[in-house]
C-alpha cells in the first residue's frame, strides 16, 4: 500500500526532471556543507586531538613559565629542575613524577640536516610509563633500553625526503647537534607530526649533548587511583610555590590537568563546528522553502489530478499521503545527492590538504551516523516541506477538483 | 421488482456566487433501480452536472436527501464519501480523466491501491479488465499514446475496478467521433445487459440518451420529463 504511493509519488517526481532537479539543488548545497564541513571538522578534531592528547586523564603535566611557542620549557628564565621532580614525587597523591627534557634538535644524515624535536627517555621502570603514554612501538629494531648511550630511536616520518630520506636505516649514523649516534630503532608512524619527526635517546645522553644537567623541560605526573586531582594539582602548586620561592599568583610555572587542555581545545572546536552547522542549517532551510514552493505549484498543477483519485475512491488522508511522500522524497533524494558530493568534497579537500601539507594530518572523517543523520534530516526537511501543501491538496474538493481546467 | 440502488428526494443545490444565490437543482426526486440504464438529458445550465455529481457522491445537497443502498449519505464527511465512491460507483468522463504519469494498466489498478487491494490482485483484474475492453496490447502504454476512443475504454475499465454497482458516465462520448462514440457506447451497453451493472448517463445527444431504458430531462434544475424507451 504504502510503496504504492511511494512509487505514484517517484512517477510524478520523474515526470517534472528539470523542476525536480533545481528543487533539490537547495537540500543537496546544503546536504554537501553538513556533510563535508561536519566530516572534515571531526576530522581536523580527531587530528588536533591525537596530536595534543598523548595523555591519560590521570596526568597533570607541569611547566616552566607561560604561555609559549615551540618546545616546552625553552626560552625560560628559571626551568624546572631535577629536585623539582624529586620534590614532586613525594606529594601526596601523586604516583610518579617524570621529568622529561624535550628540545629542538639539529640533526643530520647523508648530507640532509633537518630540525626536529629531541625528546628524552628516563631510566628504569619509568621508561615504560613513557613509552605506554607516548603509544610508541617499534617498527624496525628496538626501542631504547637501560644504558643505550650515543643510540637513538626515531621516528617515522624522518625517513620522508624532506627529513633524513629513506636511507636512514637501523645501524645508521647520524649526527645529532654535532654528535654522532646510532640509530637502533624506526617508531610506528603515529598520526602525530611531534611523535613522528621526533629523535629519542636516553636522558643522561641527552644531558650532555645539550649541556642541561639539571633542568627539566616539562614534568609529567601521574595521580594515584582515585586521588582527586585538583587537589592534587593544589598539592603540587604549594610544593613548588615554597621550593621555587614565589607568592600565590606569581607562579612561574604552570600545573595543568591533561583532561583540562582537551576540554579547552575541544570547546574551541566545538565553537568552529557550530558555525558550521549554523551555516548549512540556513542553507538547508533555504532548500526546505524551495520544497514547500514547488509542491504547492504541483499541488496547483495537478488539482485536476487529485478530482481524478478523489473520484475514483481516494480520501483525503491518500491525497495527503501522496503529497507528503513526494515532497520527502524531494528532500531524500536531495540528500543522497548532497552526501555523495559532500563525501567528494571532504576527500578532495582533506587529499588536497595532505599535498599541501606533505602529511595525512587532516583526514575526512565521515561516521555511518553523518551519512545516516544526513540522509533521515534531509527526508525530514522535505517532509516537513510538504506538510502544508499536502494539506491543502487533501482539502480540495473533489467537484471544483475535477472542474479545474489546465 | 429490482431494488432501488440510488433515490434522490427533493434534493436541493444553493451556491453561493458573492452575494448571490444560484439554485443549482431546485427539488430533483430520481429513483433508480439495480441494472437499470438512465440517461441524464438537459441544456447546459440545466443542472445536469450537479445532479450527476450528487449521485456519485461527489458533493451533498444542500437540503433534500440522497440515499444509496437506503443509506442517507447527505451528512457524511468527504473521506467517508470517498470510501462509497471508491467501492461502489465508477466514474466515466468527457475528457476520460486518465492520470497522465501512468500506464494503462496502472491507470486502471489505482481505484483498487485506494481500497487496499494487493499487488497481485490489482494486476490480475487490471489485465482482465483491460482485455474486457479490448485494450490488453496497450497495457503499457501512457494515455498520451492512446486515441480518445483507447482512453475512454481505458476509462471504462478503470471504473470497473473495483466491480461497483454504478457506473456514472458524465458526457462519455462528447469527446469522441461518433464511430468511436457509438464503439464507447456499445461497450456501455454491454456492460448493463451482460454485467448488469446500474449505468447513469449524462448528455446532451438525444442519439446517446435513447440507449438507454430511460430518459430524465433536466431543466432549470428540475426534471421536467421522464421517458421510457
């Protein structure tokens, strides 16, 4: 019965092609936008998100200093120091602190340099927290052990030709700010440009090449199961205020929970995603007007029509029917067309993007419930279209229906 | 005695044009009888429409009261008169009235998708009431590709559908040639004597209405004569 009138509904969609097509022109513009914005936006947070959120929730990553550019704790006047670790591990409420020395390094290789983040690996038990936190694996050799000194892991992404080029391989010699290291290992590419251009060895090694031997570029600590971490983060704030000498609200350094960060670069994305919506939302009502306009031509056109199925048995509430299926299909169609292009669109942009780039880094990233959401929002708008042209076309009456002269 | 099947009792039609009342019927009394054969005769103006849109159910009296099967359908609402219509009269027109986006077969299948008739079914008595009317080769084809004659026995066999008692045909034949005329008019004729089904005919040729057992003429929007052939 009801594909009946689904098929009726088709037949008379077919019949008017041209007016049928610049009808759904408004649903697909708009279907598109949602699709390829809302795509590539989930895209840019996913690539935003596995870039800054190496971290679990239970961290609280301390700093030297403020706000700043490039790698943590450079251009600082008093950096966090090896005691400051110590002084951390001993808070209440915290499991481990981790002091790590991350600088941007000069290194060099078969007559390529590039400039690239240095990261160091501590010693002991704590090496495999960092390791687990950071996601890293080894894709060829080994990652670094207790002990490997003038040896180096690096990542993926140095084996680009932009980087060291691709014949930087396990035993390779590079030079890293003028020192010569052995590579041992080729970290997994990790969809994260930090991780994936970075060069790690371990902490004592990395002392002296860069002549640090105390300070600490950022802390890493992890809370106890079930400590509250705020109270946490207070304890560790008094702690340095006493041994760093400095009034509440002159700290020169900063404790952040990790949850925290991702809240705040969520909100912001959140932000640019709604500005998106908001767009294509006018757009797509935009499209809905164009619907509703050409079904109340069609419910003119075809009055005679609707006297003929009146007459011949059809109640109002088929006529309705009709007109409200018709109408939604205007706007389904409209939107599997829309989907179609805005998966085009997002591809091309996100493929455009990586060649821009020189990396995967943006990537569309369209879920089975964009597409679904898309396409049910798109009948909806079309059906909700029709509602009051259908209406009118149930209420004719039949006599002056039938009377009706094209 | 065969029962009668339709009877309209002082049945009244006012429109209101602005500011001005139109009687359109003033007073019809009509009687008809299962398998009877009556013809509808009258001027333009007369009333004839009107009248043949109250018998089938397409519109309500002002004042009087129609009833159909001793049912007074005077008050009911207009999905209830739809359901009537749908299953027990058949509409024939001047201009054939066929749904231009669909196929002869699918044309004649549509009053049975009104009343809930499977797929299957549709089908079967589609192909069966096309081939009643000699059509079965054009089956597939849109009424645009018919001549006037193909489209009004499409029509006929539309109004069969769903086998009603009444076949209302409104100028059935205004609109063809009078060969193909008089070939829509024998299928009618047909279908009174070996269907038996009730036909009620508008028009205005005296040639037409005499094919029938009876002619009622309609003036000023009353029947001023009765003839029995």
């Amino acid at each position: 019965m009801l594909n009946e009138y689904f098929n009726l509904a088709l037949k008379n969609l077919l019949k008017r092609k041209l007016r049928s097509w610049l009808t759904m022109i408004g649903i697909f513009i708009g279907i598109a936008a949602v699709v390829s914005l809302i795509g590539l936006g989930q895209g840019l947070r996913n690539a935003v998100i596995g870039q800054f959120s190496f971290l679990g929730t239970d961290f609280i990553t301390v700093q030297a200093g403020g706000v700043q550019f490039g790698p943590p704790g450079s251009g600082v006047v008093k950096p966090l120091t090896k005691d400051d670790v110590e002084d951390l591990n001993d808070v209440n409420g915290v499991k481990f602190a981790i002091g790590r020395l991350i600088k941007t390094g000069k290194t060099e290789f078969d007559d390529k340099v590039s400039f690239n983040f240095v990261g160091s690996m501590p010693d002991g038990e704590q090496r495999k927290e960092v390791e687990k936190i950071l996601g890293i694996k080894a894709e060829k050799g080994r990652l670094l052990k207790d002990g490997d000194r003038l040896k180096v892991v690096v990542g993926n992404h140095l084996l680009n030709k932009d980087h060291l080029g691709e014949k930087l391989k396990i035993g390779s010699k590079i030079l890293v700010q003028g020192k010569q290291f052995e590579v041992v290992g080729i970290l997994e590419s990790r969809g994260s440009f930090i991780i994936d251009t970075v060069v790690f060895m371990n902490i004592d090694t990395m002392r002296e090449v860069f002549d640090k031997k105390d300070d600490v570029s950022a802390i890493l600590v992890k809370t106890r199961d079930g400590a509250n971490m705020n109270i946490v983060k207070e304890n560790i704030e008094k702690v340095l205020r006493r041994t760093r000498k400095v009034d509440e609200g002159e700290e020169d350094f900063r404790a952040e929970l990790a949850a925290n960060n991702l809240a705040a670069l969520d909100s912001t994305l959140f932000a640019v995603q709604l500005f998106v919506y908001i767009i294509a939302g006018i757009s797509l009502v935009v499209g809905g007007i164009g619907i509703m306009n050409t079904m109340y031509t069609a419910v003119i056109e075809r009055t005679k029509e609707i006297g003929i199925m009146k007459s011949i048995g059809a109640k109002n509430e088929d006529v309705f029917i009709l007109f409200f299926f018709e109408s939604g299909l205007l706007g389904m169609v409209g939107g599997i067309i829309g989907i179609g292009i805005g998966v085009g669109l997002a591809k091309g942009l996100a493929y455009i993007g990586s060649l821009q780039l020189g990396s995967n880094l943006i990537q569309a990233n369209i879920s089975f419930g964009l597409i679904v959401g898309a396409l049910l929002f798109s009948y909806l708008i079309g059906s909700l279209a029709g509602i009051l042209p259908a209406v009118q076309a149930s209420k004719l009456s039949p006599v002056e229906a039938l009377r009706y002269a094209k | 005695m065969n029962r009668t099947i339709i009877k309209l009792e002082n049945v009244w039609k006012i429109y209101k044009m602005g500011e001005v009342k139109v009687n359109a019927l003033r007073g019809v009394d009509l009687s008809i009888k299962e398998g009877e054969f009556v013809s509808i005769m009258g001027p333009s103006g007369s009333g004839k429409s009107t009248c043949v849109n109250m018998v089938g159910c397409l519109d309500v009296p002002s004042k009087g009261r129609i009833s159909l099967d001793g049912h007074n359908i005077a008050h009911l609402s207009e999905s209830e008169l739809a359901q009537i219509r749908g299953r027990k009269i058949g509409f024939i027109f001047q201009q054939f009235n066929l749904i231009p986006t669909l196929t002869a077969i699918e044309n004649v299948m549509l009053p049975m998708v009104f009343q809930g008739y499977s797929q299957e079914d549709r089908i079967k008595r589609g192909k069966e009431l096309l081939a009643l009317v000699e059509l079965q080769d054009r089956m597939h084809h849109r009424p645009t590709e018919l001549s006037g004659g193909q489209q009004q026995r499409v029509a006929i066999a539309r109004s069969l559908a769903n086998n009603p008692e009444v076949i209302l045909a409104d100028e059935p034949t205004g609109n063809l040639d009078t060969s193909t005329g008089k070939n829509v008019m024998d299928f009618l004729m047909k279908l009174n004597r070996k269907e038996g089904k009730t036909i009620i005919m508008v028009t205005h040729d005296s040639y037409v209405a005499n094919a029938a057992n009876r002619v009622e003429y309609l003036k000023d929007g009353k029947i001023i004569k009765t003839k029995h052939n």
